[in-house]
C-alpha cells in the first residue's frame, strides 16, 4: 500500500485532501494541530507555537517507510494592514510583531524545504509533492498587498515548488473556496496517477 504524509489536514479542506487519497488507496498520516476525526488516519498531534526543527527532525525520523505522497496545507500569517496604521508603536509590540512572523515564515516556508530534505532517501522520484498554494502569488491580484508575508510565503513556496518539481512530480492549487468539491477528485486523481503534475497549477 502507498502511503500519504499530510501536514495541516486536520480541518474541513483537510479532510478532503484525506479523502482523495484514501480513495486511491493510500495510508495517510496527518501531522499537525487539528486530529483528523477519518477513520485509519494515524495522527501526530503538534502544537505550531512550540513546532522548531529539532522537533519536526525527531518526528520525521520516527518515518521508516518510504512516502509516496506529501502535501502541505498548513497556514501561518502575521502581518495585515493594521500593522502598518500605527502610530508610535511600543517596542514591546514592534518586537512581538517581528517574533510572530519570524515564526509564521517558519511554518509557512521553511518547514516544507527542511521536511523534503530531511525525508530524503525516503522519497523517490515517483513521490509526488503538493503545496496548498494561492492566488496571491500573482502581484497583480486584487489584494495581494495587504497581506504582504502571507501573499510572500505562497509565492515562495511556489517557487520552492517548481524546482523541486525537477526531481519530484510536484504541485500546487490554487484553492476555489468556492468550490472546495474540486479538491477531493483532484487529489484522488494526482494519487492515481491519472493527473500529470510536474510543477503544474491546479
């Protein structure tokens, strides 16, 4: 049986991404805050504000198989237009803001590369690697702005995407929350191979 490695599928949406892969077969582990309630999810409970990398090192070593599917789909954002309203900010806030997105670059960017990496030879050329993306990676998008370190993060990770995707059928989506239906078959199809993903864009 193939096997999943899910990051942030805890929630609703992250449910749907469990679902797709189930339907095709796949053992699914889901590391993150929120426990999946699916049944056969073997779930590693974290807490995000106390999740460092000697951490996150421990937990994937405890990995003895090879995966075959990893997505992530966590979020962690700081700045919004109100931080940049004030007038006289106190450093004590001026430091907690920079601490929270030092943290929130962490999760968001950071984590993906350091998990990718310290898999290693427990991935192989076949894995294939999505990144819950946005349609702020496009600087023309109405909005983008406001969010300037989320709208960042995503835009990375598309970036950190696409050059993986020269050595892992990598992906990302653009999420239509409109139509979270979609995401359930998409993920279904990529696992089943029946959906070409190299650096591709749903």
């Amino acid at each position: 049986m193939k096997r999943a490695l899910l990051i942030g599928c805890g929630d609703q949406r992250g449910s749907d991404i469990i679902r797709g892969c189930q339907e095709a077969n796949y053992k699914v582990t889901n590391i993150g805050s929120s426990v999946s309630a699916l049944p056969s999810v073997k779930n590693i409970k974290i807490e995000w504000n106390s999740l460092d990398l000697i951490t996150l090192h421990k937990i994937l070593k405890e990995i003895d198989h090879e995966v075959d599917f990893v997505f992530f789909n966590q979020n962690a954002a700081t700045l919004s237009p109100t931080n940049f309203k004030h007038n006289n900010q106190k450093t004590i806030e001026i430091w907690g803001t920079v601490k929270s997105w030092t943290r929130s670059y962490w999760l968001s960017s950071q984590l993906p590369y350091f998990m990718i990496e310290t898999l290693g030879s427990r991935l192989h050329s076949k894995s294939k690697i999505g990144w819950m993306l946005s349609s702020f990676i496009d600087i023309n998008q109405n909005g983008v702005e406001e969010y300037p370190d989320y709208s960042g993060y995503k835009f990375t990770n598309y970036l950190i995407m696409k050059n993986f995707s020269k050595k892992y059928d990598c992906f990302g989506i653009n999420p239509q929350f409109e139509k979270p239906d979609k995401i359930q078959p998409l993920i279904r199809d990529i696992c089943s191979n029946n959906k070409d993903c190299n650096g591709s864009i749903f």
